[in-house]
C-alpha cells in the first residue's frame, strides 16, 4: 500500500498520492483480516477475547471479541498511520521507531518466558519470544537506515517505510497481548497524530465560517 501510494505521487508528479479514504479501507481490511485470523485460531483466541490494560493483572474484558477485534483494529490502522504523520523530518520516524522496537524488544522476551511473565504478571504468550529476533531485526536494520536518514537526508522513507513499520508495531503489539502498551512506548507518534487531528478539524471548521 505504501509502495503503490509514492508509485502514484512520483508518477503523476503530486504530493496527494492515493486518496486518504481509499488507503484507511485497504488499512482497515487488513487489520481486521489478521484479528480475525488471529481469533479463529485456538491458540491466539485469547489475544482478541481478552482485552488488557497496562499495569493491570488480569483482562479488563474477558470473552469479548468485538471489543477486542476493534481494539485491534485500531490499533493496527492508528499505528500504521501514527508512524506516516511522523515522517518528515530528517532522522524522526525512524528514530521513534527505534525506540518502540527496543521497548518490544523486552516485551516480545518477557511475553515468550513463562517464568518472567509470572513473575512480572504480565499475559504469557507461547512463541513470543520469536518476535524478540525480530524486533532485533527491526533495530539493526533501522539503525542502518538511521545513518543515511538523519541531518541532511541522503534517504528517505516514504510511505513504502512508514506505513509498513506502522504497521508491524501494531502487530507484535497485538501479539503480546498489549496493544495499549503502544500508546506509552510510542509517544512521540501519538502526540503527532493528535496534532494532525486537531490541525484537521481547525482547518475544516475555518473553511466552514469564513471559506478560505
């Protein structure tokens, strides 16, 4: 989707791209395609059904699927484009995006160790610890692409990157059970998002009152 959203601005030489609503539908049929792959499996069931909230035990909801594919969603789609509204200056969405991945880093090893997760009280999730090498993956490789992104740019994300990382922040989020854990560990990219929200709604509501 990010690809083909830079394929557009670089061929028809504008910076619109692909229509906002056109992408949030694809964002959308995706995130919901993998909460419900991830609900109709047995072993990840619980994922969806159980809802949890930081520094809490246990599920605030438990057996509460609609609320928990929702979450997902949103967590999925809010990620995605939390990471694509921050991308603009040199170094910053990658940046944060280090960050995020360091902090999932311990999470993915917490999550996938039955003895840390109990002892921290934290939902243990079998076969967690697998993502723990990717988020190691993610951060070789962001700190690579860190060196020619940052003051001046030599390389630039683009949607290609930004959606796409995003993306994969909201899932492992998701698949050790903390989606809500992203809105701490990702600050940074829900104070842009509100920004970007606020900025909307101003200019929408100006444009209503005085036509310009």
């Amino acid at each position: 989707l990010g690809f083909y959203d830079d394929y557009m601005k670089v061929t028809q030489q504008n910076a619109r791209g692909t229509q906002s609503h056109v992408k949030l539908w694809i964002q959308f049929a995706l995130a919901l395609f993998i909460g419900i792959y991830l609900w109709t499996l047995p072993e990840t069931r619980t994922l969806i059904t159980d809802v949890m909230v930081p520094f809490v035990k246990f599920p605030v909801l438990a057996g509460a699927a609609p609320a928990g594919l929702a979450l997902t969603v949103l967590t999925i789609m809010g990620s995605s484009n939390a990471v694509n509204f921050t991308d603009g200056l040199d170094g910053l969405a990658i940046g944060c995006t280090l960050i995020v991945a360091a902090v999932f880093l311990v999470f993915t090893y917490i999550a996938g160790n039955s003895k840390f997760a109990e002892y921290l009280q934290v939902p243990y999730v079998n076969g967690a610890g697998e993502l723990t090498v990717f988020c190691a993956a993610m951060i070789g490789a962001g700190l690579g692409f860190l060196w020619f992104n940052c003051h001046p740019a030599q390389v630039f994300m683009g949607d290609t990157g930004s959606l796409a990382l995003g993306g994969v922040l909201g899932i492992i989020a998701v698949l050790i059970h903390q989606p809500l854990v992203l809105l701490i560990a990702g600050g940074v990219f829900v104070a842009e998002t509100v920004s970007v929200m606020l900025q909307t709604v101003w200019f929408k509501y100006t444009r209503y009152r005085t036509g310009t």
